[in-house]
C-alpha cells in the first residue's frame, strides 16, 4: 500500500481506483456530526429489514434527492421516506462540498452527489460486504466518511468470496473508491466499545 501527502493529508491506495484519506474530514467532524442530527430530527434512524427478512444491525437514514432503502421489495432508491411519506431532508451545503473535495483529492473531479446514505453503527453492528450497485451506472465514485467511534473496513476483490484487507478507520478519514475498484465488496466488523457512543457513515453517491 502507497502512501504519499497531498494538502497536508495523508493519502494511502488501496488498490487503483480506492484510496484511504486519513483525517480529510477532522477538522470539521463536530458540525458534521450536528447536521446528522437536524436530519435525523427530521427522518430518524431506522433499522431497515433486507428482502430476505433480517433487520439489520445498523440504523440507517438518509438526504438528498434519493435515499436508498431496504424492505421486503428489494434494494433501490426512493424520492420520498417510505416512513413518513415526506421528500427526503436536503443535502448539507458541507456535505456536498466535503463529498466534492474528497473525491477530487482521490483522483475523481467533478463529483455530484444526489443521495447520502448515513448510517449509525452502536456497538456490535457491522455491515457484511457488499457491492454498491443500486446505482443507474457505476462512473461517479463512492465516497465514505468515518465519524465518531474507530471501526475497521474490510475492503475485499470483485468476488465476495476474496479475503478482504482490513483497515482501522478513526473519526474523519475518508474512502473513495470508483474505476476499476468501483464494485469490490466492502464491510465493517463489528464495531468494539469505545470512547463514545456511536459511529456515523455518510455515503455519498450519484444514484441517477
């Protein structure tokens, strides 16, 4: 794994196509943590159940313009809260910008957003790898951002069965994974006790 420093942050790839930002988004962790808390006022956390009926560990919601959901019908992404009905809450003017600026330090200019997923792991959730691949097409990147407690990612190959590589992830680092990289299978252990309550994700995507 490379390791090379651009604006003062430090930037490790992965594999081409997916690079670790360490601390991109610490200086400002506390107001990104606030503005998930005025979303959440507005579309609260819920732990969504996958087409096969497992409700999973991690509470999720979303903004933007389209938020994905999970229910009995499948994966996909919704306009409106399947649980109140509403459009979802508007996209932070500094979610969108940090979103724009991780993107482009990793090699993707020109980054659009038009949902963020925003997840809230507590201790003993995890996420089992995955590919994201609800999305209209694969060219925008993805772009993940780690608040609150540590976790480790598990970044794994185009196959869900690859031996993923694991990372420790702190408050404010950044992934970016898109090109080639763009539909590996990714996760997250089972998050440990730590100082703090919980950890956030925001997921940052161009589903249409």
């Amino acid at each position: 794994m490379r390791s090379l420093l651009i604006s003062d942050k430090a930037i490790e790839t992965i594999e081409p196509g997916a690079r670790l930002l360490r601390g991109f988004a610490g200086g400002e962790a506390a107001e990104l943590v606030e503005e998930v808390a005025r979303i959440a006022t507005l579309a609260p956390f819920r732990q969504m159940v996958t087409p096969g009926g497992f409700r999973m560990s991690v509470a999720m919601t979303n903004c933007g313009g389209l938020g994905w959901i999970t229910d009995r019908k499948g994966y996909r992404y919704e306009p409106r809260d399947p649980d109140s009905g509403a459009a979802w809450p508007d996209m932070p003017t500094r979610f969108r910008a940090l979103a724009d600026r991780a993107a482009e330090a990793a090699g993707f200019a020109g980054f659009a957003p038009d949902s963020c997923l925003i997840n809230r792991y507590v201790h003993g959730a995890r996420m089992s790898p995955h590919q994201d691949r609800d999305e209209k097409d694969f060219a925008a990147p993805i772009v993940s951002v780690s608040l609150g407690l540590p976790a480790t990612f598990l970044w794994g190959g185009s196959k869900r069965g690859d031996r993923p590589k694991r990372f420790r992830l702190e408050s404010g680092d950044v992934v970016v994974w898109g090109g080639d990289a763009r539909l590996n299978f990714h996760g997250v252990d089972t998050l440990a006790q730590g100082d703090g309550t919980c950890r956030y994700n925001l997921t940052f995507r161009k589903a249409k």
